[in-house]
C-alpha cells in the first residue's frame, strides 16, 4: 500500500466517528426544536379594543344607549404552545362587552368576555370589567340664573336686573340625570374694588338641580356652551326738577303763575349719565299765544336714552293768569313807525291790507293802559320772491312786558 492510500484510509476512518456524532446532535436539536413547540408557553398582547356588542339589541328593546363613548383598550396574556401562539397576532384577539341582557339604567359595571379560540387560552387580562353608563340619551333647555356674591358698589348706587347671554342652555345626557335639572347657576364674584358703573363679566356655570344641589356627571354635557356672558346694570338715582320749555318767553311773574306737578322726579340710570343731568324737560312747549284763559296741559316727560322715571312719565302744567283781560288793537301798515318791515331783496311791496286787528292779553290796568303806540309789529320780507303772498306770519311784541298777544296773525303782500 503506498502512502497516498494510507493517507485515504486513515481520513476515513477519522471521518465515521464525526459521521456519526453529527446525526447524533441532529436527532437532538430535532427532538429540542419539538419539544420547544409543544412546551406550554405564555405571550403578551397589547392595547387590545374593547367592543361593545349586542347594542342595537338594547336599544330597541328599552331604548337605552351606551353614553360613554370611549374606547377602552387592555392587555391580555396567552397560554398554549408555542406554535400555535406564535400564529397569533394581536387583531386575533376579540374583546367585547355583552349589553343583551341590559335592562336597566345607569351605571354598570360589565364584565369585558374574550372570545375564544383554538389551543390557546386567556391566562391575564388587564382588566376584566368595565363602568358603562347605560340611559336613554336625552337633552332640555334649562334656563340660566346668575347671582353676585361679592361685590362693592356706593351706597347711592344699585343694582338693576342681571342680563344674561344665553339666558338658557342646552344640556345632553341621560335622561334620569337630566329630569333632575332645575337650571344652570352663574356665581360672579367681582373681588373687593368699587365698582362704580355698568360691568361685564364672563362666567363658568354650574349645573343645579331642584334641591339646589349641584349636579355632577360627567355624562352630562352642554357641548359648546361653557360659559355665560353677564352684564351687571350699575344704576344710580338722583332728584332733578322739570323745566318746562317755552315758546315765545311771554310769561312772566306779572301776568300769569305756572307751576307744574311734580316739580321735582327721582330719575335712574348709568351713574355717569346721571350725574350730568341737572334738569329733565317735557314734550310739551308752551305756546303763549294759544291760550287765553286758565288751562292744564298734561305732558310727557322726556327722558334721555337709558333714563328712567321712577316718579311717572307725565306731569301737569296749570297756567292761571294774573287779574286778566284781553283788548283788540287795530295798528296801521301805512306809515306807522310801530309797523316795520324788512324788505325783499331787490324788488318792491305792496301791503294789501291797511291795518290789522290784534288782541292782547295781560293784568287788567296793563291792558287798559295798551294801546296801539305800545305795540310793535314787524314783517320780514327778506326770504320772498316776487308774486303775491296771502299769509304772512307777523311778529308782535308789546312795548309792556306783562301784556302779550294772542293768536297767530298774518297779513297779504304782493312783490314785485
């Protein structure tokens, strides 16, 4: 045998024992690998969803709904072998709560039930019910009430009816909770400084029901309304006289006494308005030539915008002449000094009437003592264009104070 087949023979009979130690480790990592498969395991699956099933069923049958609409996730861990586990994945896994046998409402407490499935079972749950909040789903207005709990004003200041944006709300819920409303209450606090005119504010509201408790449930909603805008009337009152308003100022301590009743109103309003008004007018202007005898005139008072009267809306005004006594005086339109005219703007007149008959009222010894010297009349052309004219109005004074005319007078012009 030369070396060259020594050297085969001897390789060969080095290769059987390592032969035959590879199928020996084979057919143990073979039996490893089957039994690593078939050993009873554990693994973890997270954020698992929770569904809700058997609603619709609930629904029709009591009219119930499910008013949590969250949605809940757990964790769960499996037992079985390893092959079959590791076929799963975590969307295998359907977690559910049972609502068909609901029959009632409120809040409930379901256990989450995980559906079963083939060589696997459930070893943890990371929780095992759930607090579902079973009514009908409702809603109602309710209206809002708002009252100051602190707040510092003058002591001639008050305090007028609180204005309220929305005035009422809606709220959402179950049906039993919301029964229970009665309306939804804003608390304004305004701290210590002086508040000294009208104000607004921004508040959170609470939900208050007919005991006068407050209700909470978070259940219970009013969606976008979270707050109410309030507007806080500042008012003040003060005592202001009427001043009556006259037309021509004919009146006078000497022919006639007029007295109005009240004299004086308490008025209310916005402090800052308030303290600027010094008197209060009426609807009414006197006119002096209208009247030739004792009269009352009822007025309305006027007030300014955002004023108020808290003495009434009207006042009486009596008129009673001094000792009166009424007169006609005829004064002349032809060259008569007490007669003056303002002309038109270049062009002639013509008066048409020769005189005109006038009356006047006064205190009797004035009266007799008027005559048609004591009486100026003047007829402003100034603003007339040519052509006849048939009713002038005349502007009549009396040269004695306490006598004046009465009636409107007008005269016929023709220019030209």
């Amino acid at each position: 045998m030369n070396k060259q087949e020594e050297k085969a023979e001897k390789k060969s009979k080095l290769d059987l024992p390592l032969k035959i130690l590879s199928v020996i480790m084979a057919i143990f990592i073979w039996f490893w690998i089957i039994g690593l498969e078939t050993q009873v395991t554990r693994k973890n699956f997270a954020s698992i969803l929770v569904h809700a099933v058997n609603v619709n069923d609930m629904k029709s049958k009591y009219g119930f709904s499910m008013l949590d609409d969250r949605e809940i996730y757990i964790d769960v861990i499996l037992e079985g072998k390893s092959v079959d586990l590791n076929k799963l994945k975590a969307s295998d896994i359907y977690a559910y709560i049972d609502l068909s046998n609901v029959a009632q409402a409120g809040e409930i407490s379901l256990p989450i039930e995980i559906r079963e499935m083939d060589n696997v079972s459930v070893f943890y749950q990371s929780q095992s019910s759930m607090l579902q909040y079973i009514d009908v789903a409702s809603s109602r207005n309710i209206p809002v009430n708002a009252k100051i709990v602190q707040m510092v004003t003058s002591s001639d200041f008050d305090i007028g009816e609180l204005v309220k944006r929305p005035d009422t709300i809606a709220v959402y819920g179950p049906k039993g909770i919301l029964d229970t409303l009665d309306h939804a209450l804003v608390n304004i606090s305004l701290g210590s400084e002086t508040i000294n005119r009208s104000t607004k504010v921004t508040e959170k509201f609470i939900l208050v029901n007919k005991e006068g408790e407050e209700v909470k449930n978070q259940y219970v909603t009013t969606k976008e309304i979270t707050a109410i805008d309030i507007e806080i009337p500042v008012t003040m009152t003060k005592e202001v006289p009427l001043a009556l308003n006259y037309k021509h100022d004919y009146y006078n301590s000497k022919n006639a006494a007029v007295t109005i009743t009240p004299e004086k109103i308490e008025i209310k309003g916005p402090p800052d308005e308030i303290a600027r008004i010094e008197s209060i007018g009426l609807k009414e202007q006197i006119d002096e030539k209208k009247y030739e005898a004792d009269t009352t005139i009822t007025s309305p008072i006027v007030l300014p915008e955002g004023i108020e009267s808290l003495s009434g809306e009207t006042a009486q005004i009596e008129i009673k002449f001094i000792d009166p006594e009424t007169k006609y005086i005829t004064v002349s339109t032809r060259q008569n000094s007490n007669f003056m005219v303002t002309g038109p703007k270049g062009a002639e007149y013509h008066i048409k009437e020769d005189s005109i008959k006038i009356k006047i009222l006064g205190p009797r010894e004035s009266v007799q003592k008027t005559n048609s010297s004591g009486i100026s009349v003047r007829l402003d052309l100034s603003a007339y264009e040519k052509g006849t004219h048939s009713e002038v109005p005349l502007d009549i004074l009396s040269l004695d104070d306490s006598v004046f005319c009465v009636g409107e007078y007008t005269i016929s012009v023709e220019i030209y």
